[in-house]
C-alpha cells in the first residue's frame, strides 16, 4: 500500500473516531502498520506520530477527568501531524 494511501487510512480512521464510530485502538493499529508512509516521511513525524499513539491509547483506559492527556486535545494534535505528513508527501 502506498504512503499517500496508507495516510488516508489513518485520515479516515481519525475522522471517524471524532463522530464515535471507530475506537482508539483501531486508529493506533492503522497508523502503527503504515511502515511505506513512516518510510516515507522524515524519522521525526514517526516519532511524534508514536509519541501522539501512546498518549492518545492512555487516554483512552481512564476518564476524561482522571488523565492527565484531554483525547480531544491529542486528536486535534493528530490532526494537524496528519496535514503536515500530508504536506510533506506533496512536497
């Protein structure tokens, strides 16, 4: 699968998971199996997407109230990781 396809997947997953109707996990395990798109992109957009993944999972095991990490904060954040990544394969 191509990088540019494969960015897509974790674009559709987020935006999904934003209107409820997809989970954590499967937007952490989309984006963890997009080795042509982290291949692709500079090695610090695989760190920071993994730094996002890790928190966002956390996240997600407690409440909003008793986590330090606001999912809708990381979402956002994942959001724009996505339109710079996008940016970049242009580029």
């Amino acid at each position: 699968m191509s990088a540019a396809l494969q960015l897509d997947g974790i674009a559709g997953r987020l935006s999904a998971l934003r209107g409820g109707g997809d989970t954590v996990t499967a937007l952490s395990n989309e984006a963890r199996a997009s080795a042509e798109l982290l291949a692709a992109l500079p090695p610090r957009y695989g760190e920071v997407l993994l730094n996002l993944l890790d928190r966002l999972e956390s996240s997600a095991l407690f409440s909003e109230e008793s986590c330090s990490f606001s999912q809708k904060d990381l979402l956002d954040n994942l959001q724009v990781w996505v339109d710079k990544a996008r940016a970049q394969l242009v580029a």
